[in-house]
C-alpha cells in the first residue's frame, strides 16, 4: 500500500494560481477571461468594466450587473472599481465533468441606453484529483498451465481531472512473475496489464501481493493505488473469449423500455463444466438513475431498462465478463460503447429579460427594447433555433450572439394610431419534426407631446345684442388633443390685443378650463360693430404645443338711439323762416335735418308735420324721407302773417324712438327779397355780417359725386339743400344729399340719408385746373355731409355744355333712368338757371 503525499499542496496550488494569470481578449463580439478552478474568494479575475470601455463611476447609475444563466453565483463584479473576481469556490469536474472545455458564460447589462456584453470565463482545470481505482483490492486468477507472456487486464484507476492532469501512468511493485505494460484504446485511455514472463507453479507460490500505483501527469503528480491479489490456478487454463474485445452500438434515445441493445457471445474451447459460461455487466460508466441496462446471464442479450436520454447521458461504456464454471472459473473481458442518438424530442426554451417599457414615441430606430435569449436541449439540428417576431410591425429581431436575441425598434412609433402591441416571439429549432415554442411581449407606447390642440374651424363667427348684460356667456371654444394625459390637457386664453384705445381683455374673458367666452361688459354697436380677436389653446406638455381660432363678434343693433335734430332746428326756441306769399307750389321752406346713432332700420328716419297748429288746410307739408318743408299751394292773405310748424321725427325701430322740431314760417310781400333775408338769418346765425355775404354759384358749374357706401347705410344725392363747410365754415347753400328718388328705376336706398353718425368731406375744385383755396364768399374745400360717407367734387363745364346734373347723379342709378330723367328734366333746365339756386320740386313718394 502507498499512501498519497499531500504535504505542501497549498503552497504548490497558490504558486500554481500565481502562474495562471488571467487573460483576456476580444474576438467575435464578447471578451475571454480565464480562471483556475478552487481559487479562493476574492480571486482577481479581470477588469471587466475597463476592457467593456464602461466608465467605473457609471456603473451603479447604469445598473450595471451580471446574470450567468443556470449557474451559481461563482463570479461576481465590485461595481465600485469594475473587477471581476471569484465570489464562491468553483470545482471544474462539478461544474463541467469531463467535458475538455468548461466556461462560465455571463451577461453584462447596463442601462441608460440598454447595452448587454458578453463574457466567457474559461475555468482552467487543476490538478486536485488523484487517481481513484474502483476498488480497494484486485483479485486476479490465473492458472498454472497459462503460457508465458499471457496478458491479464486489470481494471485501471479514473482521474477527474482533464488533459495532462488526467494521464496516468502505472508502476508495479517488484516481482518475479508478473511484469506491467500498458495498453492503449481506441479512446487513447491507457490500461494496464499483468504480462507473465515466468510459468507459474500453483504449488510452489499459490498467491501473489502487489501493489499497482497509479500516477497522473499534474504537478504536483497525484497517486492512487490499489492491492493485487494474484491467485494462481490449477487446471483450468482456457477462459472464455469474445469476438471482439470491443463492441460499438448506437441506439436513439427514448427507445422503448427493455430494447435489445446488443447479444453477446464468447466461447471457451474448454469441455464440460469448464466451458460453460455465465454473463454478467462488471461496470457502467457514467451511472444514471434514469437509465440501467440487464443482461442476461445465459443468452447474453442486453436490454434497456429505463429512460435513454441523449441529454442525460450520450455515451455509455458498458464492461462485460464471461465466466465458466471451471475450477477455479475463467473470466473472458469485453468492453461496449453504446453512443445514444439524440432526436427532436425537446422544444426549445424561450425567456424574455431586460424589458424597457414603455417606449416612447420618439424613441430613434435602433432602440434595445428586450433581451431574448433562447436554449434547446437538443443537439445537432435538433437544438439550432431560429427565432422570428409576430405579427408585422415596427420591430424587429436582432440576433447579437449564438442563441441571443435583441427585440429592436425598427421604425418609429405613433402612439395616437396604436397605442401597444402584442408582440410573440416564436422560437422553432431544426429538428424534424420541427418544435417551437412561444413568449408574449407586450410593448406599451409611451406619449410624448407631439401633437398640439386643434379646433374643428379655423374661424367662428357670432352675433351679439348690444347692452347684453356683463360676465354673459356668449360662446364656447373647444379644442381636442389626441396625445394623453398631460400632453392632451388642453388650456385656453385670450390672445391679448387692443381694440382702439382699450386693452382686449377689457371686452372679453375666456375660461382656460371649459373654453367659454365671457363679455366682461355690455357691447355698444354705435362703439364698436364688429370685435374680431384670437383664442389661443395650449396643452400641459414640455414642452407646450398650441394653435389659435379666430372669433369674429358681430355686435347686433338695438334701438337704443332716438333721433337727434340738427342745427339750427334743434334748438329750443324756434327758428323763423321768410317766405314771399308769391312763391310757387313746391318752393322749399325749410329743411329738417336729423340722425340716429344706431344703423339699418333703427336709423331710417322719416319726417311727419304734426296736425292741430294752425287752423284749415296748411298750405305746408314735409318731405317724408327728406324733411324739407315746402309749399303744397299758393299763399293767401287768410293764412296769415306767421305759421307755427312742428315736425315729428322718428325712427322705424321696435319700439319707434322720436324727436321734434319746431319752425316760424312769416310771409313777407312779393317785393322782398326772401334770399337775402334767408342769407341775413344765416349769416346772423353763424356771426356773418352782410358786408360778408358769399357769392351765388355761377350758373356754369357742374358737379358730380362718388359715393362711398358705408356696412348699413348708403345715400342719394339731391339737387338743393344746405351744406355744412367744415370746421370755421359758413353754411350756403350748394348741393347736398338727399333720400328722394324721382324714378323707381334708380333704386331706394335704405336706409336713407341720417343712417350713421359718420361724416365725410366734400372736396370742391374751381375749374378744370388745381384746386383753388376759396376766399371770402366763395366756395369751400371742404363740406361735411352730418350722417352721409359721400364724397362730393365740383367741376367747371364748358360754356356751351348742355349736361344736365343728373347726368352727374351716378349712384343707384342705370343708363336708362338717366337718360329718361334727362328728357323729363329737359323742360325745367332753363327755369333753373334762371333762378340760380338749388331748389328742387320732390315728392314724398
């Protein structure tokens, strides 16, 4: 018996640790490192987070960690200085078995973005296995009549180590009989043999001791040992034989229990009892608890009895004897290696890891989303699996290393059109048949303010009654937002601007909520016709996105302005007017001039002489749309020196609002002149002395108007009347505006003249050349026109020109009226000159 030193191996291991430095290297898209197995804890491994080009102080910001899939926790990295070291003891034939390569695979993942490294950490195998014999003690028979160099396999010693660390050598004890040599297999494992170079003689030595060390190739070198016992007998001197020292079979795993897997035959050329031979299994290697094999001891078939499983086990080495029953009994050896053939009977494994969800709407192509690794138990074909993405959509499988998969945006996502996706991974090997299997993912799209709040028109319009009553709702504003949540929560407001000399918010108020418009104070048509102003509606989202509509508020006329009497009429006392009894029907009087703030038919105003002043028929009646007072027949002395007349003015509102004027008409004798009398009571009325009398308009001039019609009123002009000069001026009288239509071709205006309370000039030009500033007692630059937009110019036609005026009436008039008036006026054109004046016959029609 040896005895195995060890005396020293800690210092031999750590020596040997110090040699094995950690390497690594980059190729194929992940980083190498390797370490010794039974390192202590705490053993250096590599500067992972260096050699991954991940900054050390980023590391715990980033989550960095490390997943090593179905493994212990053997390694583990400080996140403080990026080191991987060995965190638990790692035992190679543990982990690994005989497998010649033995690697840890981890998964590095960071975060912020998303990024998954690679890493094999190749476990390096020492030698801290010694050999091991399966048993304590050999028995080995061998008859006296064996001839010289006869061979006698012995069962050989296993070492858990691999490459050097498992090749054994073999040394026997000193003797006289029996010496070693070594065989090799098939496999290149090397056993030993007992070769005998003297006969024996039973009786002389009938048992042998030695001892049989077996020595492995490591350093420190490790030995096993076990005890041969050499019995030495008589007689019997054929064992049984085989056909073959080795047997290769192949069978597919999950084969039915009590398959035949091979029948066995050895023969012994022996007679009698000492040829007859029994069967038995001597050794299986690896066992399995799933699966066992029997053997028939006298037919020799062996049968499965159990589960053959190609991923449990796929080779098994199967020794068999063949004994007689000699005495002593003969052994004959063989050696079966069954190979298990893997079939498609696993489907593969799919798992989702690392999710990243929601994802963002503007998330670029490209974006890591999951982390999908997949595994096949298979082998071959059986375990290579491909994996693909349904159903179509804006992602997309990218594969990164062998059976690893990144879930990857491919295009850019709209979460108003889809708000998620359902997502299967299929995973499909290469088998035949073919196995998948499948994993959901469900991808949640997250919103980002993309889309700013619209309203359904760009304009609004609306109608509003003037003196509505302060803080009245008069409309509501609505915008929807498709984004969610804060990004769709919609507010409003008021576009400020100013409207004349007030602020907007003065008028209206909006509610940033509900949207609804408020008039903060009563609106006056005569102020303001139209309010035109913006509503702005802003979401909650950053950063905010918004969009205006425009409101245009018509301000509704109401009835709320009565007809107001220009001078001189307006006054309290009322003003006299000389008229010579020898006029003619139709003379002109006096006019009455009035307007009305409010517009349309709020301001049409019509002129009624009120009955009961005077007694009889009056010999006066006023124009009901022009309010001139003129005679309806010849003047006689029993009407008297002096009439008192009192004209109504109103409105045609609802109600009908009104006003009064009241006027002195005095008769004076033919012989006066009722001109300068009428110029003597202007001109006392406008501070003129008569020395200032301005000049009567030559016969010659002729004047024509263009027409400016204002949004609710427009006019006609009239042949005689009263303008007003501007500002300083005196009033004469030239030709001035009026309501009355003599055809009906022309049109009717309405309303008529007093419809607005705007005014514009009168320009006036002397002859066919520049202007000429008028001086004292001629004519004007400028008149103003109470209640009328017309513009009025004066030109100077030759001598000889026979164009009647109207031919210089152009509004609300066709080609055809005019010439029909030319005609009917044709007649009076000549009286007119004559009179030098504008007086002018109208009808109330």
């Amino acid at each position: 018996m040896g005895v195995i030193q060890r005396g020293g191996l800690g210092a031999r291991q750590l020596l040997f640790l110090i040699l094995f430095l950690t390497a690594w290297e980059m190729g194929s898209g992940q980083i190498h490192y390797s370490v010794p197995e039974e390192a202590k804890h705490g053993t250096f491994v590599g500067r992972i987070a260096q050699d991954l080009g991940l900054e050390v102080g980023e590391l715990v910001s980033r989550l960095f960690r490390v997943v090593s899939k179905g493994r212990r926790d053997y390694l583990e990295v400080n996140v403080q200085n990026g080191i991987l070291f060995v965190n638990s003891r790692i035992d190679r034939e543990e982990l690994c078995g005989r497998s010649p390569v033995c690697s840890i695979h981890l998964e590095v993942i960071v975060d912020k973005p998303l990024q998954v490294f690679h890493v094999e950490v190749e476990i390096k195998d020492i030698n801290d296995n010694p050999p091991v014999f399966p048993e304590k003690q050999q028995n080995v028979f061998i008859s006296e009549s064996r001839l010289l160099d006869s061979r006698f396999p012995l069962e050989g010693a296993s070492d858990a180590d691999i490459g050097a660390n498992s090749l054994l050598k073999y040394q026997l004890s000193h003797n006289d009989y029996l010496t070693l040599e070594m065989i090799t297999k098939n496999d290149k494992r090397i056993l030993p043999e007992l070769v005998l170079h003297k006969l024996l003689d039973r009786e002389e030595t009938p048992q042998i001791s030695l001892l049989l060390t077996a020595t492995d190739g490591g350093k420190p070198e490790l030995t096993g040992t076990v005890e041969l016992l050499i019995t030495v007998l008589d007689v019997n001197d054929n064992p049984p034989k085989f056909d073959k020292s080795e047997y290769k079979v192949k069978l597919f795993e999950n084969s039915p229990n009590g398959t035949l897997m091979i029948k066995l035959n050895a023969s012994d050329p022996d007679k009698g009892i000492n040829g007859e031979i029994s069967y038995a299994i001597k050794r299986i290697s690896p066992e399995s608890e799933k699966c066992m094999f029997i053997m028939n001891s006298v037919t020799g078939d062996i049968r499965i009895h159990g589960e053959l499983d190609f991923e449990d086990n796929n080779v098994y080495e199967i020794q068999v004897t063949a004994t007689d029953r000699g005495a002593p009994p003969m052994v004959g050896h063989c050696t079966i290696l069954l190979e298990v053939v893997d079939i498609n009977d696993n489907p593969p494994e799919v798992s989702v890891t690392s999710l990243s969800l929601p994802v963002l709407e503007d998330a670029p192509p490209g974006t890591v989303i999951a982390l999908i690794s997949v595994f096949d138990r298979d082998s071959g074909a059986n375990g290579q699996v491909t994996c693909s993405l349904s159903p179509p959509g804006p992602f997309t499988l990218v594969s990164t290393f062998r059976n690893y998969y990144s879930l990857v945006l491919e295009s850019s996502v709209d979460r108003e059109s889809v708000p998620a996706y359902e997502l299967v991974v299929i995973a499909r090997d290469g088998g035949t048949p073919v196995l998948w299997a499948t994993a959901k993912v469900s991808v949640g799209i997250g919103d980002i303010n993309d889309n700013a709040p619209s309203f359904e028109q760009p304009v609004y319009t609306l109608f509003v009654k003037e003196n509505n009553p302060p803080g009245s709702h008069i409309f509501t504003v609505s915008a929807s937002d498709p984004d969610a949540q804060e990004n769709a929560l919609v507010s409003y407001y008021l576009v400020e601007r100013r409207v004349g000399e007030r602020p907007l918010s003065s008028y209206v108020s909006v509610h940033s909520e509900s949207g609804k418009v408020y008039a903060l104070q009563p609106l006056d048509h005569e102020e303001l016709e139209l309010l035109q102003f913006q509503v702005s509606a802003r979401d909650a989202g950053f950063p905010p996105l918004g969009s205006n509509v425009s409101l245009q508020v018509f301000v509704l006329d109401e009835n709320d302005n009565p007809p107001v009497v220009l001078p001189p009429h307006s006054g309290v006392s009322p003003v006299t007017e000389l008229v010579s009894q020898s006029v003619s029907v139709g003379h002109v009087v006096a006019k009455i001039r009035a307007v009305d703030a409010d517009s349309g038919y709020n301001a049409w105003l019509s002129y009624e002489l009120l009955a009961g002043i005077g007694v009889g028929r009056s010999p006066f009646r006023v124009g009901l749309y022009t309010g001139e007072i003129s005679t309806t027949r010849a003047l006689e002395e029993s009407d008297g020196p002096q009439k008192m007349l009192l004209v109504l003015v109103k409105d045609h509102g609802e109600p009908a609002l009104s006003a009064t004027a009241t006027v002195s008409v005095s008769l004076v004798e033919s012989g006066l002149s009722t001109k300068a009398l009428s110029f003597n009571a202007a001109a006392a009325a406008a501070g003129l002395s008569p020395e200032s009398k301005p000049k009567q308009p030559n016969p010659d001039w002729r004047y024509s108007a263009s027409l400016r019609a204002g949004m609710h009123s427009s006019v006609h002009l009239e042949e005689a009347g009263i303008l007003r000069a501007g500002p300083g001026g005196p009033d004469q009288q030239w030709p001035t505006v009026s309501s009355a239509t003599p055809e009906p071709e022309a049109g009717e205006v309405s309303p008529p003249v007093g419809a607005g309370v705007n005014s514009n000039s009168w320009t006036f030009k002397y002859g066919p050349g520049n202007p000429k500033q008028p001086g004292p007692g001629e004519l004007p630059d400028k008149f103003i026109i109470p209640g009328s937009p017309a513009i009025i110019s004066i030109r100077q036609e030759p001598p000889n020109s026979q164009i009647d005026k109207s031919d210089f009436i152009t509004f609300g008039k066709k080609e055809e009226t005019k010439k029909k008036k030319k005609k009917k006026k044709g007649n009076k054109t000549q009286e007119k000159k004559e009179k030098g004046n504008s007086t002018t016959d109208n009808s109330d029609q």
